[in-house]
C-alpha cells in the first residue's frame, strides 16, 4: 500500500490480513508510487511511521516496486492480502505473477472486496476536496524531480485554467498521463488582461493572479519572475512567492525593458553579464526561508545567437551561484541546439535539472 492517505477502505483489509496471523504490511517507495501516479505528500518514513501505528500490524516493510517478487521471497507469507481492484488493468499482471510464485511454498492469496469510495485515482478531485498547505506544496516539486524522469508543467493565467491543468487526465492503455505542475506565465498573464508581455502587469497584480490559482488547485507551482527586477526586489519576491507555496521561480538573464525572447534579434534586448547574474541567484537564494524552494536561471544565449559555448559558460556559474537549474531556451524551429546544449551540460555531472520550452514551430 502507499498509505499516503489512510482511509476505512484500509483498515478494512488490514482488518482481514490481522485474522489470518502475523501481519506484515508492504510500503511503497517514493518511487514506486510516482511511476504510476502522483508522488506522495508524505516521504516513505512518514507513511511508514503511520502504518506501524495501526493496530494489528506486526512489522511494516519498504516495498521498493511494484513487482513484490523481492519481499515475497524473502517473507514467503502463508497469504497475501491485497483488495479485489487487481483483478483487471495494468496490476492484473502483477497479480499473476503473485498467484504462481506463492504457489510454489503452498501460499494463498486473499482478495477482500476493494472500497471504490474511497479511490483517489478515480476521483481527481479527492486531493483538491481535501485542500494541501502552502509547506506541502511547495516541497512537491522537489519531489517530483526525485522520483520522475521527466516532470511535465502547463501554464495556467487564472483560476480557471489552473482547474484545467489540475484536472486534464488522458487514458491511454491502461496509463493515466496527466500534468505535474503549474507554470504560471508571464507571457499569458499579460496578454488576459490585455496588456504586452514587458512587466507592464506589476509583482502586485501578479501575486494576486497567483493566489487565485493557488486557491482552486494542488499541484505545485512554478512562476515566471521575467529578469526578476532589482536585487533588492527580487528577494522580496522570493520571500513572498515561497511564504505562498510557490515552488519556484524562473529568472532569465536579462536587463533593460522586458522583450518576448520570441523576439529574438528582431527587437533590441541585452544580456546581464554573468557576474550581476550571478550576485542576483546567489541574493536570492540567501533570502528563502525553506531549502524547497526552488530558483532556477534561464538562459537566453541560443535566442540571442550567441555561441553554443556561451550558454555552457553562464549555466556553469549560474549553477556554482547556487541556482536549483538551468532552463535553456530557443526560438528555432526544432530542438536540435536545446539537444545539444543538454548533451554538454549533463555531460559536466551537474545534478541540477533541465528545464526546456517548446520551440516557436
């Protein structure tokens, strides 16, 4: 079970395992549980601690995928206890592979009638009904990057286009693919209210179109901060987006009035030197409260036309600066020199993630 949270669905198939004898309960890793739906509020130690305190669990074990051929093996339990939800979809395989390997020492399975009330995956909006804490969410995107390859973000400008990034789910097979998070953009905010995409839209009005989103959805966050301002400001902001429960926020290593990147060279626009930059991400970073939140250097070299080499040489400092990633940016018309640039950079070992963008196609 991931036991992210517990509900009388549980308790009633714990209710049955505790009869048969000595229960042990399998907990599933952060991992695991991010490999086929979103990750978990609470880290692995927090539901383990939760489980144990259950009456009638015996011992409580990490259950590191979804395959439980590893901890059957070493256990090799007289009965499995699992809800009758597995008898189709994409665990009904698993549960064959469970019926012939516990055959082999004379175990049986138990399947206890499952309690699709209470089914989270078949209600989106169970999380949302049951509200999330700025604290909670803004450690989620962390999470995220832990236990998932890719982490996949769509823009929202309002409260109601948030609902339809929270809410979007696509069937295919028996996957469910789904949004992971909020990008919350400069470039959308302005054009709703009808405005151009050169910080005419103040931090002010800004803020409030955040919170708007923020108090209709779960799903973390992440803000376009445009060049994020003076230093002195951009540590404000920083404050005040985390104390939110932002996740974080993306600066691009720009000065002067703001440009749409599409732009490109078409409109006059300057890149911050990379020492100003540098000072900007490492002030910012000084001002956070929590080590969650997130602030992440966008580089706008390859939209200027500089050289590839240029691109390296800035997300090397910015990374040094103590920046949490590294969004590189093109106004090409295909991938291939944001490939390239990823290529290099994961080359040089860094651990800090890449953020990349559609391209103007």
């Amino acid at each position: 079970m991931s036991a992210d949270i517990i509900h009388p669905g549980h308790l009633k198939v714990i209710e049955v395992a505790r009869a048969l004898g000595q229960l042990t309960v399998g907990v599933l890793a952060d991992k695991a549980i991010a490999s086929y739906k979103q990750p978990p509020r609470l880290n692995f130690e927090q539901r383990k601690v939760m489980v144990e305190n259950i009456k009638g669990v015996h011992d409580v074990i990490l259950q590191e995928t979804l395959d439980y051929r590893d901890n059957l093996l070493k256990l090799k339990p007289n009965y499995v206890v699992h809800g009758d939800n597995w008898k189709t979809g994409p665990q009904s395989k698993i549960r064959k592979k469970v019926i012939e390997l516990i055959k082999t020492w004379g175990g049986e399975l138990v399947e206890p009638p499952y309690t699709k009330e209470y089914d989270s995956d078949l209600n989106p909006l169970f999380q949302l009904n049951n509200g999330i804490t700025p604290s909670a969410r803004l450690r989620r995107l962390r999470m995220l990057i832990e236990t998932r390859p890719v982490v996949r973000i769509m823009e929202a400008h309002n409260g109601l286009t948030g609902l339809i990034v929270e809410n979007t789910r696509v069937q295919i097979g028996h996957e469910i693919h789904e949004f992971d998070g909020i990008w919350e953009s400069s470039l959308t905010d302005s054009t709703s209210k009808g405005k151009p995409d050169t910080s005419a839209v103040d931090v002010s009005s800004r803020i409030s179109t955040i919170d708007q989103i923020l108090d209709v959805t779960t799903k973390p966050m992440i803000v376009d901060a445009d060049n994020g301002g003076q230093v002195e400001h951009f540590k404000y902001t920083v404050r005040h987006l985390e104390r939110l429960g932002v996740s974080a926020t993306i600066i691009e290593d720009k000065i002067g009035i703001k440009r749409n990147s599409l732009f490109g060279t078409d409109r006059s626009q300057t890149q911050d030197s990379i020492e100003e930059f540098c000072f900007k991400i490492s002030e910012g970073k000084k001002s956070q409260v929590t080590k969650d939140f997130m602030i992440i250097a966008r580089i706008e070299s390859l939209v200027l036309e500089k050289p590839m080499s240029d691109a390296i040489d800035r997300a090397k400092a910015y990374v040094n600066a103590g920046a949490d990633g590294i969004m590189i940016h093109s106004k090409a018309k295909t991938a291939d020199e944001v490939f390239e640039f990823c290529e290099k950079f994961t080359g040089l070992r860094y651990t800090v993630p890449i953020v990349v963008v559609p391209t103007a196609l």
